[in-house]
C-alpha cells in the first residue's frame, strides 16, 4: 500500500501528461494518466470510459483558476446561466426542463460529493489540485445517485515525503488578484506526511452599478487546504489520509446581469439594480480515506465524508432602480457519505465489490418580494362562467389587468429535506480470451425521502378601488369586487403549512454489461450498456403550498469507444460514440392557476446521441500539440401534459444549453533557455437557452471562439509568465432575461501577469 500510495502520488503531483501537457523536468513525454474516478485505478488507454483528464501540469501551463476553465475546454462539456452549472452530452447538472430536486451530475472534491449550489461561487478553485477528472456518460453503477449524465472528480496534491514549498502571486488588468501558498513534507520519515494549502482570491467586478455606486461582480475568497498521510512502518500494508478543507467566498449573485439598453454593453457593463445581488457561501469538508493491502492481489478501502455548506444568496427581482421585486435565500446542506469496498486484480479477473451510505439534510429559507403575473385568462373565464358575454368580459378584464398587470406577493417559506441512500455496487472485467475481455457490474440503490414545507404569502399592493370603475351595484364594480376576491384567495391559497411528508422510498437495479477487444497492443474497442437512473422525489408547489410525489426516472447507455497510440505512444487518438434512451423523464409542469402553481410530474421521454474525439500527439519533450471534437444532439420524444388549464407538447425540442459541437485544441513548446509557451482555443456552437415548442423564437446561446495563451520564463527555483483570456476579445451572449434590457454576458479579454516561487 505504501509502495502504491507513493506512486500515485507521484502521478498525480505534477509528472503525468494530461491532455497534451509535459513533464516539467524534462527527457521523454510522459505518457501515463491515472484514471481513479471509477474506483480502480487504470491508465486513461484502458479506461473505455468516456474520460478527460486534466493534470496539474495542464493546470499550470494554462493558468486555470477554477473549474468552470476546464469544463470550458471539455469535449461535449458547455456552461450554464454564466456559469452557474453545465451540460455533460446537452444533459444539465441540475435538470433539463425544470423538473426533479436531485442533481443529475455530481461534483466529488477529495471524495465528498458537493451540493450543485456550490458550483458557483463555491470552493472548486485549482490552487494545488493534483488531479480533474470529467466522466461523460451515466456514472450511476459506480457513482450512485445524481450522475446519470456524469461526474467530475476533482483530487488534492496528495502529502509527500520530501520537504516541498511552493507560492504564487497573481495579477490581471480587471483588478483580480491571487496570493496562494502550499507546503508539505514529513512529520516522521517514511511514516507520517502532511501538506497545506492557502489561496486567498480578490475581484473588484466588470459591472458597474451607479445606483449603489459599487460593483455587482465583486469576489472576496480564500480556500485552506489540509492533508496527512499516515503509512504506520509497524504496519506497512495500512495506509491513512485525512483531507479537510475550509473556504469562504463573498461575490456577486449567482447571475450578474448586464443592460443591454446602452450603446455598447460589452464595453459598458452596467447593472441599474438598487437591491443588491450577492452570494455569499462558506463551505467545510472534511474526508478519511483508510488502505489495507489484504495481500498482492485483494485490498480494502474505506472512505468517509462529511462536507457542511451554507449559501446565502440576495437578488434584486426587477433589474431596476426601483423596489418593485427582491429577494433572500439562506440555503443549508450537510451531507455525509460511507463507502466501504473490495479491490481484486488477478490474472484474469479484476474489479471492485462495494456497500455505500449517505445522507443529506438541505433546509432552504426565502424571502421575497415577488410579483406574480395577474391571469387574465383566468378572471375572464370566471366572468363567462358568471353570465358576462364574451364582449364584456374581455373588456373588464383588459380594465382589471391594466390597473394590477402583476400580484405583488411578500413571500417567505420555510422548506427542510432529508436523503437517505443506501448501495451495494460491483463492477470487473474478465479476461475471457487472451485479447477479449467482458465487462460487467451492477448497482442496487434504496432511497429515503422526506420533505416538509411551510409558507406565508401576504398581499403587498393595493388593489383597484372598484368605485373608480363604476357605482355600486353595476356590472363593473360588482366584477371588480369579485375579481379583487378571487386575487386575495389566489395569494391566501399559497399560504400554508406541508406537514412532514411519509418516508418515500425509492429502489432500483442498475446493471451494466460490455465487451473490450484488443486489436493490437495499442488498439483496443469497446462496446457498453448501462443503465442511469435518478431517484424520484417530493415536489414543492409555491401556489398551493404542497408537497406531491414524482417517480425515477431512468436511461439505457449504449457506448462504442476506440483507444489507440501510435508512433511508440508519442501520439494517442480515442473516441467515444453513445446512444442514450431516457424514459419516464421528470418535468416541470404548470398547473394553470399562476406562474408558481408547478410541480414535477413524470411526462417527458428523449434521446441523445453523439461521439468525441480526442487526441494528442508529443513527439518530443520540447513541444505537444492537443486537440478534441464533440458532437451533442438531444430531442425530446416525449413531453405532452394536459393537467389543469395548461396543455404542451415540447416533442421535437431539444434540451438548453446543449451545443451541437464543441472544439479545442492547444500547444506547448519549450525552450532550453526556460522560455516556455501555451496558445489554446475552445470553440462551441450557439444552443437553446430554453425548453418548449417556442425554443426558436427566444434568443439563443451565441457561438464563440475562445483563444488564451500563456508566455514566459521557467528557471530552476522560479518562473514568470504573461496570460490572455478570450485573447480575441469576443463578444457573445449566453442568455437574455425575457422582458427586461438584460443579459449575461460572456467575460471580456483578460491579461495577467503570474509569479511563481518554489523551494
């Protein structure tokens, strides 16, 4: 174990080439990327598994901050809302119409599984990460619960067993700024290592607010890291380490809108909000991964967590100087995990047999200002089912909407819910014939749900006064009285308390059967099927202040992968092909009485297909050149619901933000003089930002083309560099607030300047 242990976390330190990166001390490219995200580790050549690995070596000559940098660069991998998620093969983290409250792909950060809340503004910076893993495909055998689409798993440099110190100082021309230290070493030789990490980040903002007189994009961050290594020499086949982590972040609100209603947004970059937008998170995770080499051939591990996150969110409703729409939300998760498994490799058989527990606690309290647009058809029909004529009532109505167009609504709810999830997972590969081997697994998951919820909703403006309209008795006032009614039933509907729902419970079989062929010693296919799932859920509606119950929903996998080297492995070429069928799909659904009388409903069914390919080639120690194609189409076959006074069919429409094709490509070059150089592009095609048979008529994602780069000095202790960011400058939109002269818009050309020093 320690013998393993060492290595890997040599691997993972720096020396590996990932994606087309060098080994930084020179002689022959490295060619050996460690694969850990599916329990065993293997090379990325044997991995069939769609897969791209990034190494710190990548992270370091790209200058990557955090790990939206990477995802932008990821085959068949786009953002979301300015980054605040992203799509896996057009397949959201969250979900893909609205519906469901569990996450459709998970980040692992050391083990622990994070909240999707914290994929903005949360602790995933790359300051002394070994190691990003991004899993395309369902990832539900090994993974459990929340990645039918995928994972990505991000891994810690790792404590060594010789004295290392390390720090770098960061500045651009936008006024961010970067201070980051680390250090480790031995306690005991050869028995007890540790290492820690400091990363303090500060932002002043692109967006100007002159009704505050600030900036709505600010960033106030710092993240500590901490990491031993226990390898006890009375007992040499164990193995421990601790990780703990501490990060605060204070920065702008998880969408930072931009006025489109000036002469050139892109270089003035205004937000006229006079509430503030802000998200302020705090995060602590801590994880104890336990080794035991039982003998050469069968070891133990177990893995515990428990990560604590609190994130606290302000926006301002309207975009206005005005108060006409605010809000808080003050969001709570703790989640602990225990894993305990099996790892054999034999001859002929390897593989991974494993029992898996967790629990999450999410308490999530709002306040707001809301406004709530006023149904028109509603009154209308209400005044036709009273004896008005048509005529009539389509008059009063215009009247009655022009005096309250929208309900405005003081809101606060109160909304607890606790996860329990249990597994036993397996998954091997058999040597069947000297080139042929089958791969199979499975994955038996129970679910415990439980949801509470209680709201208290109050009228916040001032109804139409009915003897404005007409005297007493006739067929104006009396319908304004009824209407102002019927207005303060709809706000009064949705207050109320949800007692403690039953204990839902949720089980599934998730199995997974291949074939793997090698043509060649370098050579080799696959062919995969496997089965995703996400569990099903309780169901929060604002309007009528209840919780209701939606099933699993599930996918079959159907994946072909290439893995070839060439050229003595200077240059490698994979690709992945897949197929996906999803059936009993969760969507969000409308019920009729206002925009917040929805609710998960199992309605939607779709397919998805598409391949990537990605390659590398290093012919040298001096220069590699990188590059890799995705292509993404998704539909849905199914999404028609008639419930209540609202009908739709979105069959036929594809999901948002999946981009039919994405692009990269990158190249490095070194000089002996220590000048060392990075140039790399991403490119992605423009994509939906909606869901609905009228997805065309709403403004698209805008295609861009990305170019950075990096140039500078590395000398033996210290190293200097000059960086770019969207080089080109482009411009591009990724989504545009319907109804109001607002957008997200993509970040300006950045230069920067990095420092870098080391013991």
């Amino acid at each position: 174990m320690k013998r393993n242990f060492a290595l890997l976390g040599a691997a993972l330190g720096g020396t590996l080439l990932g994606s087309g990166a060098l080994a930084q001390a020179g002689g022959a490219p490295a060619d050996i990327v460690v694969v850990r995200g599916e329990k065993i580790e293997r090379s990325l050549q044997d991995t069939p598994t769609s897969v791209d690995v990034t190494t710190a070596v990548q992270i370091e000559r790209e200058s990557l901050q955090e790990l939206a940098d990477i995802l932008q660069r990821t085959a068949n991998v786009a953002d979301t809302y300015g980054g605040s998620g992203f799509t896996i093969r057009g397949i959201s983290n969250t979900n893909v119409s609205g519906g469901g409250s569990s996450e459709l792909t998970t980040v692992y950060l050391d083990g622990a599984p994070l909240p999707s809340r914290l994929l903005y503004n949360g602790p995933l910076d790359l300051w002394d990460v070994a190691q990003v893993e991004v899993l395309r495909g369902p990832q539900s055998t090994l993974q459990g619960r929340n990645t039918l689409a995928g994972a990505v798993i991000i891994q810690s440099r790792e404590p060594g067993y010789d004295y290392e110190a390390r720090a770098r100082v960061r500045a651009s021309d936008v006024g961010e700024r970067e201070f980051a230290i680390a250090a480790g070493g031995p306690v005991l030789d050869d028995e007890l290592a540790f290492r820690i990490a400091y990363e303090d980040r500060q932002a002043d903002g692109i967006v100007s607010n002159p009704v505050r007189n600030d900036r709505s994009d600010t960033l106030d961050a710092y993240t500590l890291r901490g990491a031993l290594l226990w390898e006890p020499s009375a007992l040499p086949a164990f193995s421990a380490r601790l990780n703990y982590l501490r990060s605060e972040r204070e920065g702008g609100y998880v969408y930072t809108y931009v006025r489109t209603d000036t002469a050139n947004p892109f270089d003035d970059r205004i937000d006229l909000s006079n509430d503030i937008n802000a998200s302020d998170t705090s995060t602590d995770l801590a994880s104890l991964t336990l080794g035991y080499d039982v003998s050469d051939r069968l070891s133990v591990t177990s893995v515990t967590s428990f990560n604590e996150a609190q994130v606290i969110g302000r926006y301002d409703g309207d975009l206005t100087a005005q108060s006409l729409s605010y809000g808080m939300r003050d969001e709570t998760y703790e989640t602990t995990t225990q894993e305990v498994r099996l790892s054999y490799g034999g001859d002929r058989l390897e593989g991974v047999l494993g029992a898996f527990y967790s629990k999450r606690i999410a308490d999530e309290a709002t306040q707001s200002l809301t406004n709530v647009e006023t149904p028109g058809n509603t009154i209308q029909g209400l005044l036709l089912g009273y004896g008005a004529s048509p005529a009539q009532a389509a008059f009063i109505t215009d009247l009655y909407l022009q005096a309250l167009p929208v309900i405005p609504v003081d809101f606060s709810s109160q909304a607890d819910r606790e996860i329990e999830s249990y597994a036993l997972f397996g998954d091997a590969s058999y040597q069947l014939a000297p080139r042929t081997a089958l791969i199979f697994g499975f994955r038996y998951d129970r679910e415990k749900h439980v949801e509470t919820l209680s709201q208290t909703t109050d009228f916040a403006g001032t109804y139409p006064d009915p003897a404005s309209y007409g005297v007493p008795g006739s067929l104006i006032h009396t319908a304004f009285q009824a209407i102002n009614g019927g207005v303060a039933g709809i706000v009064a509907q949705a207050g109320g308390q949800a007692p403690a729902s039953e204990p839902r419970e949720f089980e599934a079989f998730l199995p997974k059967l291949g074939v793997t062929h090698d043509w060649t010693d370098s050579v080799a296919t696959s062919f995969i099927v496997q089965r995703g799932y996400r569990s099903g859920g309780l169901s929060t509606n604002i309007a009528r202040a209840s919780v209701t119950p939606y099933d699993p929903e599930f996918t079959w996998n159907y994946e072909l992968s290439l893995r070839s080297s060439w050229f003595d492995d200077a240059l490698t070429l994979n690709a992945n092909a897949f197929y996906i069928d999803w059936t009993e799909q969760q969507v969000n659904v409308n019920l009729g009485l206002n925009s917040y009388d929805s609710q998960t409903l199992n309605a939607g069914q779709s397919h998805v297909y598409g391949f990537e390919i990605e390659t590398r080639y290093a012919p040298s120690n001096r220069f590699d050149v990188y590059a890799s194609l995705g292509h993404t189409r998704t539909e849905f076959d199914e999404f028609t619901v008639d419930v209540g006074q609202t009908g739709s069919d979105f069959s036929g429409a594809e999901f948002a933000y999946a981009p039919h094709w994405t692009v990269s490509a990158g190249a490095n070059y070194n000089w002996d003089s220590g000048l060392t150089a990075n140039l790399n592009a991403s490119h992605q095609s423009d994509a939906f930002t909606t869901v609905g048979v009228n997805q065309a008529d709403r403004p698209k994602a805008d295609a861009r083309t990305l170019l950075n780069g990096r140039f500078g000095y590395r000398g033996e202790r210290w190293g200097a560099y000059l960086y770019a960011q969207n080089l080109l400058d482009e411009e591009y939109v990724e989504y545009v607030y319907p109804g109001r002269e607002a957008a997200l818009l993509g970040r300006p050309r950045v230069f920067g300047i990095t420092l870098e020093a080391e013991l």
